[in-house]
C-alpha cells in the first residue's frame, strides 16, 4: 500500500463501503457469521494479538442486556482496559456532529443545501479550477464535491501532529489541486469537505465550530465527555486512551496521544467515550436533534451508495439496517452505529493505520455486537 493510500485510510477509515466490501456485505462472508458476544471478543482479541493494537474494546448499549469485551490496555503504562469512560480521538465521527449543525443551520433558514459554498464563503476556491457556484452544501456534505484532499500527507509524520495550523489553509490546499470531477457526479470521500462546511458554520455564526457543537449538541443533552478542543489543546482530557501508530516491518509502536485539533479540526479532531457516542446515536436517530424531514435527507444515501449528509447507512449480513460512521485518525481506529432496533455498537482500537484485517477485525466486532 503506498503512503498516500494509507494515509487516506487513516483519514477515512476505508470508509464504511470499502469496510463493507470486505467483511460486511451479503455475498461476500464464505462462511456464516459467528454474532454476539463471544464473537465481538474474537474480533479483539485478534486485533491486539496479531494487528499490533494496545488495545480494543467493544461496547453494545440499547440491548437490555449491555455488555462489552476488552483486549490489552489503555496504554502502555496503565493495565487496564479501554472502558466506556475513557476519552478516545474519535476521527470521522467528527462529521455526525459538524454534519448536524450544518442541517440545524438549514433549519432556521440560514442556509440552504443546494446553494453553491461560495455564496458563504466569497473568494475561497478563486483562483482553482472548483466552481463554487456549483459545488452545494449538499454536496460538501455527502461528499460529492470533486474537491481533493488536503490531509494525505500531513499525518504521515509525528511532526505535524502536534503543528498548530491555520484551518483556512487546509480548505485551500484541497482547493488549490483543482476539481477532481464534476460536482454532484460521483462520491469521493475528502475531508476538505468538512473543513469547508466548519468554515461555513463560523462564518454565518459568527463563533467557533467547537462552541455550536457545544451549545447546540453537548451541553444541552448533557454529553459531557466529548468536544472538539481549541488550538493548542493536544491532550484530552483524563482518563484517555493512549494512541499508538504501527510501523511498517519493525516493532515500534508511535504514542499519538498528542495531536492539536487544528490537524483535522472539524473533519476529525472531536474526542468523546463510548457512553457518550452511544447517547449521541440515540439522540441524533430519536429525532431529537434534527427536525424530521431534514433526519430524513441525512439518511438518505446516495443513489446505489451508503453516504447520507454526513451518516453512513448499509444493512449488516444479519439483515439489520445501521446508521453511524467510522473514523481513524493517528493511533485510533473508531466505529459508532445505530441500528434501527436501536442497538448500539461502539468499537474502540488503539492502533493505526487503518489497513484492510484492522478495519476487517474492527468491523466484525460492531457486527458480532449489533448482530448477536
């Protein structure tokens, strides 16, 4: 795999479709499925014992019977395992929250979907080959933009983890490789997207994306354990999980436990815990953070696709339907689903990069929970 594919794994997780190309779709498991508990434990296990991970962790919530499995630790220095309130980098996951604003935005009528970012954003792609007055909101959200990726190669090395960066800077590095395809042609996932729409909501707020995520989502329903830090803020706040990075052919593990939010800001830099993901899927799925017609166009995927604005949908090989996301960001590998009979799973992996029998193992854990 080359340096930028890993990467962009990093950045993407794979993404749920290519997840689901190899462990979640129908046709495509040679033997039946082993669900449950005892299955989820399975999972990761294997991801400490043969993918390098400190630890693992999976939790099921909304069963009646809530349960969890553990592997390894929560770092180096401390024996014990990834619990339910331990603070975790949660990468893409991010994008359910920024996501969210942005359509409670449109709700109050300060913004419209299939308005060309540039009627709120004035000069940002000038001088690129993107139109602004074709690339919508909608299509920022669902990842339809044609705009390029700004974040390959920065979290190839340590250094830049712990950089300040100015975040406009990231919108017009992925603007400046120019259109990638026609807007609203074809998916293709680009964390500048997200970049752009927490530009966005700054903008027409007049606050920063971390204070309308706060004020509109977490304080309200008290989700306590989970924000998205100012620059320079590199640590979470205790307990947290200790992030490693895998190195290719050698035994050396990168402690990634520090990263300035700046790197993948509202692409990727919120922090939460497994409670608190877990309560945030009920809420934003029991309707109670989004009106109905606008939930509806969240989950709605595209045409033949799984990406919603912002929420990935697909239906697990057990013919149950999920919405949530997964995310990977420099030594945490994330998964966070709803299932429409309102299990929850949550799967927390201490290791990066996200490389196809990490995101394989990973996926059969939230699988064999939501499934068992």
């Amino acid at each position: 795999m080359s340096l930028l594919t890993r990467t962009r794994r990093w950045a993407v997780l794979a993404t749920v479709a290519a997840t689901a190309a190899v462990a979640l779709a129908p046709g495509a498991v040679a033997a039946p499925p082993a669900y449950g508990k005892a299955a989820a434990q399975a999972a990761v296990n294997a991801l400490v014992s043969q993918q390098r991970a400190m630890g693992s962790s999976a939790f099921l919530f909304g069963s009646g019977a809530d349960w969890s499995v553990h592997a390894g630790a929560v770092s180096g220095l401390e024996n014990r395992p990834i619990g339910d309130r331990d603070h975790f980098r949660i990468g893409s996951l991010t994008k359910m929250y920024v996501s969210t604003v942005v359509l409670q935005l449109v709700g109050e009528g300060k913004l419209a979907l299939d308005t060309g970012f540039g009627a709120y954003l004035p000069g940002l792609a000038t001088g690129t080959t993107n139109d602004d007055t074709k690339i919508t909101v909608r299509h920022l959200l669902q990842h339809t933009s044609g705009i390029a990726e700004y974040l390959n190669v920065m979290v190839a090395l340590p250094t830049n983890w712990w950089r300040t960066y100015d975040v406009t800077a990231h919108a017009k590095s992925g603007l400046s490789h120019g259109s990638q395809f026609a807007p609203g042609s074809k998916y293709g996932y680009s964390n500048t997207n997200y970049i752009i729409l927490g530009l966005i909501i700054e903008k027409l707020t007049g606050r920063p994306v971390a204070q309308e995520i706060a004020e509109r989502i977490l304080i309200p329903h008290g989700l306590a354990n989970t924000g998205l830090q100012s620059a320079g803020q590199q640590l979470m706040p205790t307990p947290y999980v200790t992030g490693y990075v895998a190195v290719p052919f050698v035994p050396v593990r990168v402690d990634s436990r520090s990263q300035d939010p700046t790197m993948a800001w509202a692409a990727g830099a919120m922090y939460s815990t497994a409670t608190d993901t877990a309560k945030f899927l009920d809420l934003l799925l029991g309707g109670h953070l989004l009106p109905p017609a606008l939930l509806t166009e969240m989950k709605t995927p595209l045409p033949g696709g799984f990406y919603g604005l912002g929420l990935s949908t697909f239906e697990l090989p057990c013919g149950v339907r999920v919405y949530g996301h997964n995310g990977a960001i420099p030594g945490y590998l994330t998964w966070g689903v709803i299932a429409e009979n309102g299990r929850k799973a949550v799967v927390l992996t201490s290791v990066t990069p996200a490389e196809e029998p990490r995101v394989k193992l990973a996926s059969d854990a939230m699988t064999a929970a939501v499934c068992g």
